[in-house]
C-alpha cells in the first residue's frame, strides 16, 4: 500500500519555465510534507517543507501548495534552470515520526 | 542544519563479505536514521538507531543482517552482512531536527556494489 504517490515518473521543462511536481497521500494522519532533490549517487537534500495547518510556503524559487481535502501537495519551481534536473521526492510524515518517501519524478529542464 | 559525513562513499566488494558504514554528525541528534535506496526505486526505512540500545527495525529488516551501532548522540554504523548482489544499494544516514524533530536530513550516502 503505497501511502505516499507521484504519479509522474519524469517530467520534461524548457529552461525558464515553471516546474510543477505533484505529490498525492492516502494517510490522514501525515501533518508534516517534505520535498527532497537527489543527484545520481548523492544523499537527498532537503528542499521545502510544509506543516498541515498551512496551505502554502515559498521559498525562492520553490513554492509548495498543500490542498489536505484532497489530500494532495505540489511543488512549483520558477523559473525552471538547468541545475534543477533531478529526481524529486515528496515525503510525509506524522508527528515527526515515520516519514514515508514517494517514487520520486525525475526532472529534465531544457536548456 | 546539521552536518553529516558518512563512510566510505562507495565500495565494490564480494559476496559473502561484510561492510560497516560510519554516519558522523556535527552535532548532537536524539533522531537517527538508516535508509536504502535500491537502483530505480525510493527511499526505504531500515531502522532507527537508538542511542543506547537496541536499534528498532522496520518490517524486513533484521539484526543479524543489518546491525547498528548508536553509541552516543553523535555517531552511528550500519553493517551489512554476509552480503549478496541484492544488497547493492545506496545507503543512507540520516537525522531528524527541527522544533519537533520534523525535518530529515541526509548524508551524501554510501554506493555500495556486490559482486
């Protein structure tokens, strides 16, 4: 049971264009949404984070928006470079325990 | 965020051999944690290191094959033993921090290739 889900496996964006990566959970209980961007053999960095009584926080160019009804988050980047192209993961968790990673959607930005 | 430095980065070695990687932080953590991620796939819970006893493992994952050292609040290890081609990974380190321990931070983990 996969309790967190990124339907996009990759994801193609021309350079200076906006990146949207989507992020949907099945678990009710998750009060806490991370984003993580990984590079071929390197840990995760930590991106942007979310607490649930929020529905949106920004940071530079990486914004994520929280809809709880829908159970459903996304992370847009603006504009989109080159260096953005990873893999992204969104992560849940509940009470600062169990985080729960999704696949992860691998971005190309083109230059 | 803390500074994490994990050991070695990366090591090909033969089956039936055991590896132990070294998880370093800056600074003290109450949360610590041991991930995998196998090739094309996501990240995957092995453990919570607790600092003075017993790690907790998460459901397929046992001891005997993974055992971890948390001596103190700064420092941990991860052994894979008695390895096989399937334990070709990449493993990680990681730390919770924050107000309530709700961010995780990663080290630059450890390619691990079994021959």
């Amino acid at each position: 049971d996969q309790q967190v889900k990124q339907n996009s496996p990759s994801l193609s964006v021309q350079e200076g264009r906006i990146s949207i990566l989507n992020c949907d959970y099945t678990n009710s209980m998750f009060d806490y949404f991370l984003w993580y961007k990984k590079y071929p053999a390197e840990g995760p960095t930590f991106l942007i984070s979310i607490s649930s009584i929020k529905d949106k926080n920004e940071d530079g160019r990486f914004t994520v928006f929280l809809n709880k009804s829908a159970k459903h988050l996304s992370l847009h980047i603006v504009p989109s470079q080159p260096g953005d192209s990873a893999v992204y993961f969104c992560a849940a968790s509940a009470q600062g325990q169990n985080f729960v990673f999704g696949p992860g959607t691998r971005l190309s930005v083109l230059p | 965020s803390a500074v994490i430095s994990q050991k070695p980065s990366r090591d090909i070695c033969q089956r039936g051999t055991s590896l132990t990687i070294q998880c370093q932080v800056d600074s003290q953590v109450t949360m610590m944690f041991w991930y995998r991620q196998q090739p094309g796939q996501s990240l995957t819970l092995i453990a919570t290191a607790n600092q003075g006893s017993e790690a907790t493992y998460e459901s397929g994952f046992v001891i005997d094959k993974f055992p971890i050292s948390r001596p103190n609040l700064t420092f941990s290890t991860l052994t894979v033993s008695n390895m096989s081609p399937e334990d070709s990974s990449i493993y990680l380190c990681s730390v919770a921090q924050g107000s309530t321990n709700e961010k995780l931070f990663f080290g630059s983990g450890t390619q691990l290739s079994v021959l």
